[in-house]
C-alpha cells in the first residue's frame, strides 16, 4: 500500500526569493519602462494580485510555500539560476565533505525580527522542516541532520548520499526562519521572522496581506516600499484590475483574458509546467496498460496549444518541456508500450480537474470528447483544488488533468519522477507502480554528475511514458499582467519568484 503525503507543488508559483536577471539575488529581468522609483529605494508600494490564497496558513512545509517566495518574503540556503544550477543566497558558498556531508557557508544576514542568521538558527529551521507532518515535498525521501559547526559553517548530513542536495535546499518549503517562528508549537509563523527584502506585516485570511519593505536585507534595500497583495481567484477579474488601473502586477492572467490587455502590459514566459493527463494505473478502468494506451491514441495534443491555450503554450512533448533546455536533445522514444485495447462499453470513467488555472477545465472538456469518440463514456468533474487534491491522491479518479511544474519542489529533474510516478511517491496521482520505472528513477538518483544525472532522468521518462500512466497535453506559457509604470518584475520559468529589490514603480 503505498502512502502519499500531501504534495507542495501545483499551487500556482515560483522560486527561491531574489533573483536578478539570472535569478541570483537582487533585481528583476523585466525591462518594461516607466517612471520606476527613486535610486535610494524610496518608490511607491506594489499592488499586486496573486491567483491562488495561502491554503494552509502560510506555512512554508505545503502549498504556500511559494506564496511567500513569490513576494519576497522567505529565501533559503540556495537558490536557481537561470540554468537551473545551484545559486547562492543565504549560503554564500559551499562544499561537499565526502559522500554524505555538504557544507554550508553563510553571509552576513539578519531575519526580519533583528536576529542575526547563525549556523545553529539555520540548523534549527531545517530539522523543523524535516520534523513537519506531512514532510515537504523536497525532503521526499531524503533523511538530513544539521549542525552547526563554527561561526558560519552548517554541516548537513543525509542518510543516503545526495548529489544534488544543493539543488534540494533551493526549495521555497526548505526557507530558512528565525526561532521565533516555531513559538507557537506545531504552527509554522513566517510574518516577522522570515529573511526576505518584503516583510509579511498583515494577513487578512485567504483575502489580501500587507508587506513592508525589510531594511536590513543582505542584497540591499527593496526600491519598492512595501507590497500590498490581494488573493484573487478569478482570473478575469485580475485582467481586468490591472486594465483599470487597480493593480501594477496580476500573475496568470487567462489566456482568454491576454488580447484584452495592452501589448505593452503582457509578458508571456515558457515555464517548467507541463500540464498532463494522469491515468490511474492501480484501479479502475486504466489499471489495464491496453486501455491506458487506448486514451492515449485517442488524444490529439496538438490541438491543446493552439486552440486552449490560444498560442501561450507549446505542444506536449514529454514530462519536461521546452524551458528545460537540455531536455529535447536528450529524450528517446517511450519504452515498453502496450498494445492497444479497444474500450468496451462498460468503461466508464471519472475524469477531473480543477478551476484554480481557468483553462483546465477546458482542457479536460477536449479530453472528454476526444475519449468519448474513442469509445469511452466518461463523466467529468471539476471543483477548486483544496477540495480535489486529497481524493486525487487516494486514487478516487479513473483520470487527472494536471498542470505541474516539473522543477518546482527541487530544481532537481529526477525529483520530480521519484515524487510523481515511483512505487512510495508523495504526489503519485497516477497511482503508477513498476518495478522498471522504480528502477530506472534509482538509478538516476544515485548519479553526481549533470549530465548523466539528465541522461539518466530521459531514459527514466521513456519507461514512465511508455507505462501510458501519463499523457503530456502541453507546457504551459504563463502570462503576467504588468502595468506600463512598473519595471523589474521577475519573469520566472521556475514560478518561485515574482518580485525583487528591484521591482518598483
């Protein structure tokens, strides 16, 4: 029986804090043109509209993790650069120490409540993040103890040797927070004692919060004083905020709602996230691989990108997508496909999805039709994705269309196959269970060096691919609202990051 921990992953966003140009710590890559602040840090507050509301009371262990990444708040040891490589940020530099130990090295920085960031207050936030029930999507098989050693050294050890554990601790659950965040026992408080350059000073439930520039911020003050942040659901009513005036910034703004905006104030990125139908391969009609392969003949992908997406996506080529640059060079043909079953008419199934990005339940109407042409009746069910995430991942669903952001939890490829599609996986919708993919996904995580880890990870996605467990539709292109005043917002393909120090209008 496998276990599935509650994932961390498909809310809506993005990286590690600050990141200039190539997302290392500082300002943005968004050269739009405006009046902008002043030079010494001094300019107006950011409005800025957010698509999904913290689920989870801002703890940095689920979902909205990436909330308080996206809006500067919280950072970690590491960070990613813009080739998906290990950055520093609050560890200026590091080292690995034979197999199982890495060391840390930090700069100078304090948390938002005066305290310095120390060894020992950096080895105390992590052994709370590998304590937390569930366990961060980052730690997903991963046993780690920290210690301080010395002024500004903290030695991290694994259980198991981990190659790309600097990758690891870029993750927006692994943020670092002061002790004074852990005062109220099992509840994570990040308003206050994070280490961002914006200091979470109000929240008001799953509506808005408020945010104050943090002066004492290692990368240099913020030039925007704050940031007034409102949680808006509705992706029409973002576009049309920021069309009125009401917002400087609206992330994933609906594809349908991009030709209503100026030219000027529309930024489309190519991300990590692919969106995919999962089929359930443990129960129901899809635990058969002929009828698993029989949906996937069924669907035309081709038609997801240019007529769903109206062009900001990129057809379904595999699990990693064109933002993962090294992927297309690398990918073989899907492994041990089975033949393909003609469904009889007691093949019913349960296809869902969520509203929370408005173009899935679109997606999931094509799937519909196109499975029910193929021969299968299907009934279709879409709620908000807090109220489907758990029956997902209890395999309640004969088929998910999913949107995930491949590099999201580590920056790690192999990460996400171990997480997704193995035997113990955390987020496993797919309820997928071979003895080659396990394998194949183990061997990938044993590897150290870049490019045999990614050979490694291809050949894993070829066997994933070919259990017919998963069908990439698209890789998705996420549109961002940006008024004309507004420069430096941060065009992140990994949807950690959203604002910086050099954000302003």
């Amino acid at each position: 029986m496998r276990s599935h921990r509650r994932p961390r992953l498909l809310a809506p966003l993005l990286l590690a804090p600050l990141m200039a140009g190539c997302f290392a710590s500082g300002g943005g890559d968004d050269s739009a043109s405006g009046d902008g602040g002043d030079g010494d840090g001094d300019g107006a507050r950011l409005r800025v509209a957010l698509a999904f509301p913290p689920a989870e009371n801002l703890s940095p262990y689920g979902a909205d993790a990436t909330l308080l990444s996206r809006l500067g708040v919280t950072e970690g040891l590491t960070a990613l650069d813009a080739n998906g490589s290990a950055a520093p940020a609050l560890a200026e530099s590091w080292r690995r120490d034979g197999e199982k130990t890495w060391e840390f090295t930090l700069r100078d920085a304090t948390f938002q409540d005066g305290g310095d960031v120390t060894p020992a207050a950096v080895a105390a936030s992590l052994t709370r993040a590998t304590d937390a029930k569930p366990a961060p999507a980052a730690l997903a098989g991963v046993a780690l103890h920290a210690e301080a050693s010395g002024d500004r050294v903290v030695r991290v050890t694994t259980a198991e040797p981990d190659p790309v554990l600097p990758l690891r601790l870029s993750s927006p659950s692994l943020a670092i927070l002061s002790k004074d965040a852990y005062a109220k026992g099992s509840r994570v408080d990040p308003v206050g004692h994070a280490t961002g350059p914006f200091e979470l000073t109000e929240v008001n439930g799953a509506t808005s919060a408020s945010l104050d520039r943090f002066d004492d911020y290692w990368g240099g003050r913020a030039q925007a004083s704050g940031i007034d942040a409102r949680f808006i659901a509705d992706g029409t009513a973002r576009a049309n905020a920021l069309r009125t005036g009401e917002l400087d910034i609206a992330e994933a703004v609906p594809v349908a709602q991009a030709a209503s905006l100026d030219e000027k104030s529309r930024r489309d990125t190519a991300t990590t996230r692919t969106t995919s139908l999962l089929l359930n391969a443990s129960s129901g009609t899809f635990e058969d691989a002929g009828l698993r392969a029989a949906a996937r003949q069924a669907l035309d992908t081709s038609v997801f990108a240019k007529d769903v997406y109206e062009g900001y996506a990129d057809p379904g080529a595999g699990i990693y997508g064109p933002a993962v640059t090294w992927a297309e060079g690398k990918r073989t043909a899907p492994v041990g496909r089975a033949a393909v079953k003609k469904p009889g008419s007691g093949d019913t199934i349960t296809l869902a999805t969520y509203d929370n990005r408005p173009e899935l339940p679109e997606v999931a109407q094509v799937v519909k039709q196109q499975l029910e042409k193929a021969g299968f009746t299907v009934k279709l069910t879409v709620r908000e994705y807090s109220r489907l995430e758990g029956d997902a991942l209890d395999g309640k669903f004969d088929a998910f269309v999913l949107a995930r952001n491949t590099l999201l939890d580590t920056g790690d490829p192999v990460a996400v196959l171990a997480s997704d599609y193995t035997c113990d996986g955390g987020f496993n919708i797919a309820q997928l269970c071979d003895k080659g993919v396990d394998r194949a996904v183990a061997d990938a995580e044993k590897l150290a060096d870049t490019a045999k880890r990614q050979d490694a990870a291809m050949a894993a996605e070829a066997r994933i691919l070919g259990s017919d467990a998963v069908v990439p539709l698209v890789h998705q292109r996420i549109i961002t609202g940006v008024a004309d005043s507004v420069q430096g917002v941060i065009l992140d393909p990994y949807e950690r990051t959203l604002v910086g120090t050099g954000t302003r209008r």
